[in-house]
C-alpha cells in the first residue's frame, strides 16, 4: 500500500478527552474517529488491526469447536420478556420502537436470542454439544463511557452460548473456552490471567474474568507470581480430550488470582491473599477482556429450551456463555505495548507489517530501491505499507514510530547509492545497514 494513496489521518495534538495513554496514540495515529460519546467510526488502519483481532479470535473459537453465526444487532422485547431480564436490565439497554409500535432493542448480549435459535431446531442429546458464537456490535447506554473503545457504547464482541445436557457436559464446554481464551490473548501478544469472577445471584464458580496488567485498568487486581511462568498450551492441544482440558484449566486456576470485586466480598480471598508470601503477590491494576460463564439452566427453563436425553425424558439444556471484546483488546494490546513516540504492534496484530519509508522520492536510486523493496516484500506474502510521499524525513520517522509497525525499512540517497537501506526494529529501536538483496531476503524469511 502506498502511503499518498491511502487514508491515514495522524493528528498533531491529543484529543482533549483522552484521558489514557491508547486512547490517545488510537485518536493521534488515525485508527478511530468519536462520532458521540463511546461510539466511534473506524478508519483503515483502525480496521486492519480489528479485522486481525477478530481472525486470531475466530480461529481459536473454530479450533476449540465453537461454530460462527450472525445475530442480528436489533432484538424484539419479546424474547428478553420470556427471560425476564426486559425489565431488569435497566437504563443500559437501548429501547427502540418499530413504525408498527413494536418494542425493539439494540442487544446489549444474545443469551435470549441464540436460545430462541436453539429450542427451534435442536431437540436431542444426540446433537449435542453445541457451541454458537457471533462478533457482532453491541449496544450498551454505559453510565460513564471513556478510555476510547475501551468502555465504549457501541462496541464489538465475540460471544460464545454453549448448550450441553448437563452440569457435566457444559463444564467441559467451558473448560475448551478456557482454554481457546488463553490461545487467543496470547496471540494478540498479551499475557492474559483468568480470575475468579463474582457469578452474581446463580452461584457456583464458574466464572472467570480474563484480565490483562495494566497501569490504566479499571480494576485492582491480586494474583500469584507463578502466573507469570505459566507457558499457554499449544495451537494442537487437544480439544476433544476433557481430561487434558480439565487438567489445563485446574493448572491456570490453582495459584490465587482475584479482582477486587471478589476481593471486597469474599472472606477466603481475603485470607488466601494475606497467606502468600510478599514475593509471591502481584498487586497491580487489570483489564478485562475477556469473561465466560456458566449459569446452567438461567435461560432454557424460562425459555423452554430443552432436549430429549438417552433416558427418553426432557432436559432443560445446560449453559454457558463466553465474552471476549475485540474493540477493547485494541486498547489492551496499546496500554501494554507502546512508548514515548506511539504504538508498539505485536507482530500478529500489526496493520502492516513494514514500514518502507523512501526519504527522498524523486531520487532515482531512493525510487528504484523502494519499488524493488515494495514488490519482493509483498510477493513474499508481507503486508507493507511504503511513505512514499513528499514529507520531510523527520516526519516521516515521527509517523511510522507512533503507527507502531514492528519493522522499518529506511532507503536514504546516500546508503541506497552503496546499495544499502536500513532496517530497524520499532519495538527496540535497533538499527542495521545492510544490502538491499540481504533486507529481502531477511524480511522475507522473517528474520
Ligand atoms: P465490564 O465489567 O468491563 O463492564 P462486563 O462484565 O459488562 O464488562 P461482559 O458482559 O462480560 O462485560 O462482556 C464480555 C466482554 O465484552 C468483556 O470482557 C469486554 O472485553 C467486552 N466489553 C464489555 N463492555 C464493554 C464496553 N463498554 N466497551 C468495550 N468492550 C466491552
Ligand atoms: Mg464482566
């Protein structure tokens, strides 16, 4: 992609509103424009990097057995009325009225939903398990949006529904969630710890909010140092063994970890936090990006959702639901990875993944060299985005440092006169000079 012929806003000054360090570098770089408060458009190079996200996503969703829908964003009330939660959910649910005066919403969630889809169509044990999932946009009339698309109004999630025909059954269903959670984060470039989440009025423990160490999080959270030895299994574990499934999860859950909300209510956390030794806490400040959930038959008793059993008699299928919100990892993926000139992309995260900056165009040699550079990159399967305009250099140096691509390839008139560019790493700074042959094939076998 050239640079002249691309859409890439940058801004000078930080938006006066953006109170946090991703929000800021998100606005400057030209990746989200506020269009009201916690609602935003996404430019190009916002799009790439959430285009990137969502595939890390789905293909952990795929591997670990959950199968893509799409849900509609706009719900009818009835459906939220059989659950009972219409009049529960309060003043975040953005109600609509239909040119008929019918009731509608812009779903905050799909519990109801993909239940309705569910007792439609599925009526035997034998086509269980089964897990849905959609990434779709999700209304949520927060009562103090901020942080960018951090706590935004609109915002993306990925949300999973698991339906199994007992607590069993649906444990395992959570285990694989589990255990696809830490896949995912981990190839967003971001160390993840499950935590013990409060499950609210169903009871049970299975919930765990998935947090990501961050100076700016929302929350204060309390865990093991062991968690940061912890090695995240491999992309061909095996999904379909619930043993080795049981053991990963019994392995991620066993050293302490809580938020400050379980901390406030729960005496045993309290004591389990104080028996530590002071080398073994991490007391730090945490965001979440991902939670999942069990809640049994919450949903299908009210809703009718049920399945025959090898026993012949009717079962109200047991459930789960399983959140991870791609709009917010951006600003994790931000807040853990940047410095004092901008953005730091994880490799597989990035928009691009080289910046080919020609500081002289209009010099035959700078052009040729670029072009070269340009066309043997790409055919090597890299994505490279070339600032090919007439900027001063130090502009463009200023630009490609805050849009955070994890490679810089410089072409200058007097190293490219000795066939030379050079080629430095964003996230240490390092710098080389080598020919222009060795940056290709470098780059292209990703050395
Ligand atoms: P929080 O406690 O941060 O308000 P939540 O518990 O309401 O989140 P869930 O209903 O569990 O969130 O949603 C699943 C995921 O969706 C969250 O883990 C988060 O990554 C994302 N998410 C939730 N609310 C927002 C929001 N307002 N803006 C951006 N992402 C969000
Ligand atoms: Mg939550």
């Amino acid at each position: 992609m050239r640079l002249s012929k691309y859409f890439l806003p940058i801004l000078k000054e930080n938006p006066k509103d953006a109170e946090i360090v991703s929000h800021r570098l998100m606005a400057r770089a030209g990746m989200i424009k506020q269009q009201a408060a916690g609602i935003y458009s996404w430019l190009p190079l916002g799009k790439r990097v959430l285009d990137k996200v969502c595939d890390i996503v789905r293909e952990e969703q795929n591997r670990a057995g959950a199968i893509e829908i799409l849900m509609p964003t706009i719900q009818p009330s009835d459906l939220w009325k059989e659950s009972g939660r219409y009049d529960d959910y309060g003043k975040e649910m953005l109600r609509i009225e239909d040119r008929m005066e019918r009731e509608m919403l812009f779903g905050p969630t799909n519990e109801e939903m993909v239940t309705d889809i569910f007792r439609s169509y599925v009526k035997s044990y034998k086509d269980l398990p089964l897990n849905l999932y959609h990434i779709q946009w999700k209304f949520r009339d927060e009562r103090r949006p901020r942080f960018g698309v951090m706590r935004g109004r609109e915002f993306l999630m990925k949300d999973a529904y698991s339906f199994d025909l007992d607590y069993e059954a649906s444990k395992a269903a959570y285990n694989r969630m589990f255990v696809s959670y830490l896949r995912t984060f981990e190839r967003c470039g971001l160390k993840s710890i499950p935590m013990r989440a409060d499950t609210g009025p169903i009871g049970g423990n299975l919930s765990h909010e998935f947090i990501v160490l961050a100076e700016t999080g929302e929350s204060e959270v309390f865990c093991h140092r062991d968690f940061e030895r912890f090695d995240v299994p491999p992309a061909d574990v095996d999904y379909n063994d619930d043993a080795v499934m049981a053991s990963i999860v019994e392995k991620w859950t066993t050293p302490f970890a809580a938020t400050d909300e379980i901390m406030e209510k729960e005496e045993w956390a309290q004591d389990a936090w104080k028996a530590l030794g002071d080398d073994a806490k991490v007391s730090a400040r945490g965001i979440e990006v991902g939670h999942i959930f069990h809640f049994g038959t919450k949903y299908s008793e009210p809703m009718n959702a049920y399945v025959q059993g090898p026993d012949g008699k009717q079962h109200f299928v047991s459930m789960g639901s399983y959140g991870i919100g791609p709009s917010r990892l951006l600003g994790a993926i931000i807040e853990a990875s940047h410095d004092e000139n901008g953005i730091i992309w994880p490799k597989n995260v990035a928009p691009f993944d080289i910046g080919l900056i020609n500081m002289k165009p209009g010099d035959a040699g700078c052009d040729a060299a670029c072009e070269k550079l340009e066309a043997a990159l790409e055919n090597a399967g890299l994505e490279v985005l070339y600032d090919d305009t007439d900027e001063r250099a130090g502009a463009k140096f200023a630009t490609a440092d805050l849009i955070g691509l994890p490679i810089q390839v410089i072409a200058g008139p007097r190293s490219v006169a000795e066939g030379n560019v050079e080629i430095k790493i964003r996230a240490t700074g390092e710098r080389e000079t080598v020919s222009i042959d060795d940056a290709i094939n470098r780059l292209a076998q990703g050395r």
